[in-house]
C-alpha cells in the first residue's frame, strides 16, 4: 500500500470509530495515528482524566486508576454512570 491508500484506510477508520486518543501507531509509508511529530505521555493523560473525573465528583476506583489507558478509564467510568 502506498501513503495515500493508508490514509483512505485511516480516514475510514476514523469516520467509524472515532479519531485515535491514546497511541500514536506507525501505519507505514510516512503515515502515524496521530502524526509523525505526536508524543504521547500516557501517564499524564491518565493523571489528568482521573484527575477530572475526580474533581466533578465522579466515582474513580482503583481498576480505574490503574488502568494504563486514559481513554478506557474514561469509557470505565462513563459506562458506570450510565447504568
């Protein structure tokens, strides 16, 4: 596949799942998930969305904050809330 057909591919993924929030992934031929230049720190972003779950009142267990993805512990606790 060439660059351009990677990013069709992303395009499309993304159009049905969303953009990506935690991982910037080499998709090959030049193309990332989030951008050849993107760092991603993983810990920050966990600290800060239990951070904001925690200062709006929302319940944050332990699994919660344990978790090492800052998007699935806010799906964790947004799927809570729903219930």
């Amino acid at each position: 596949m060439n660059s351009t057909q990677i990013e069709e591919c992303k395009v499309n993924i993304v159009r049905h799942w969303g953009e990506w929030a935690a991982r910037n992934i080499y998709l090959g031929e030049g193309v990332y998930t989030l951008g050849p230049d993107v760092q991603v720190d993983k810990l920050k972003r966990m600290v800060q969305t239990v951070s904001d779950f925690v200062w709006k009142g929302q319940a944050a267990t332990v699994e919660d904050i344990s978790d090492d993805g800052s998007l699935e512990v806010a799906r964790r606790i947004a799927a809570r809330q729903e219930r």
